[in-house]
C-alpha cells in the first residue's frame, strides 16, 4: 500500500509519525496540535507517553480561579477518616470508565463538581440538585450519587457511623481538585483516570497541586 505524500489531517507537510488514532501516518506538527483534541489517543500511543512526561516535568501551578471550590480548605485528617468513601468512589469512577470508553477527564470533572454542587447545597439546608446536560457526565453523576447512597446504608446495616453530608461534599471537591490538577485541560484527555487507575486516587503527598489541594 503506498504511503500518502501529506499528511491527512493537514494536507500539507509530510506524514511521518503513525498515529493509532487515525491509523495511519501524520505529520508531527498534527501530532501535537491534535493531540487528545480532535484526536482521540489511546494510552499507549508512544507519542502520547512522551508527550505526558514532558507536560509532568513541566507543569505549572494552577490559578486561583481555575481549582474546583477555591474557597473551600479540606485538611488531610478528613481525607484519611474518609479513605474508605475516596477509595470508593475512585474505584466506581474506574469501572463507569471502563464500561463507557468514551469518558473523558473533562467528563468527570464536570459530574464531579455537579455532584459536589448538589452536597454544597444539602449542607446549606436546602436541596437542589442539578445534573450535568450531557448524557455521558449526567450517567457519571448518577453512578457516584449511586454508590454514596450505598456507602452510607452499608454504613448503616453495618452499625459504623454513617458518613454525613457534610464530609461528603469536601471528599467529592478534593476529588474534583486532583482531576484538574491531573489533567492536561485537552478535551480528550484521560490522565486523570490514568492516576485513577494506577492508585485509585494518589495520595495526598503526590498530586501536582497538593499544596493547594490539602491544606496541613
């Protein structure tokens, strides 16, 4: 088969990387343009990998207005009493994006804060609950809200204190946080869920915003 002469994506420089995505070569300028935009890398795209080692050794601290509920100080004695509702809701992110390969970082962020949003309120003694519009973030959001109403029966039948309200909506904000601290910003990206993954979730020393994620 021969090979095109430009780049399929461009149409106008020279094809020479093979992209997985496309299934065929492109040239490196698309590469890194496209990459997790309008290109939907799978993980093991060496492309990719090289791309998310620099992106690590070069990552920038977030702006004050780009961390989830800046407000909000969450210290790590509540993430550690906590550890059994992180761990699970880690762990239903990582079957929900498993199942539905489509799932985004910016997918769960979104259903994430949604979700946190619907506790911030219940705290405030008012119930308001709105999830995200688009399918995909609206089933996360129902998926999470699934397994919390779980957790606390389970809690419950098993005569161990039921988790309140109120500790649950700094979980859901520190999880929130890790996502965006973890991610690219890409629509495509799944680094977070990469994180979710390989240690269901990092703990509190190794998250790239640790020091504005937890507070001592």
């Amino acid at each position: 088969m021969a090979q095109p002469v430009s780049c399929p994506i461009c149409k106008k420089r020279r094809p020479e990387r093979f992209c997985p995505a496309q299934g065929e070569k492109i040239c490196a300028v698309c590469c890194g343009t496209e990459r997790e935009r309008t290109l939907d890398c799978p993980a093991d795209c060496v492309y990719l990998i090289a791309a998310h080692r620099y992106e690590r050794e070069h990552r920038q601290l977030l702006a004050a207005e780009e961390i989830p509920f800046p407000g909000l100080e969450i210290t790590r004695s509540l993430i550690h009493e906590q550890q059994a509702l992180v761990s699970g809701l880690a762990h239903t992110l990582v079957t929900f994006a498993e199942e539905q390969r489509a799932l985004t970082d910016p997918d769960a962020l979104a259903a994430i804060i949604a979700l946190a949003e619907t506790y911030r309120t219940l705290n405030s003694g008012i119930y308001y609950e709105k999830p995200p519009d688009a399918p995909l973030q609206a089933a996360l959001y129902a998926a999470l809200a699934s397994f919390i109403q779980q957790y606390k029966q389970q809690s419950t039948g098993a005569n161990l204190a039921t988790v309140k309200d109120s500790a649950i909506f700094p979980v859901l904000v520190y999880l929130a946080r890790i996502c965006r601290g973890s991610t690219n910003g890409r629509p495509r990206s799944r680094l977070f869920l990469q994180v979710l993954r390989a240690g269901s979730p990092p703990s509190q020393d190794q998250p790239a915003e640790a020091s504005r994620i937890i507070v001592p």
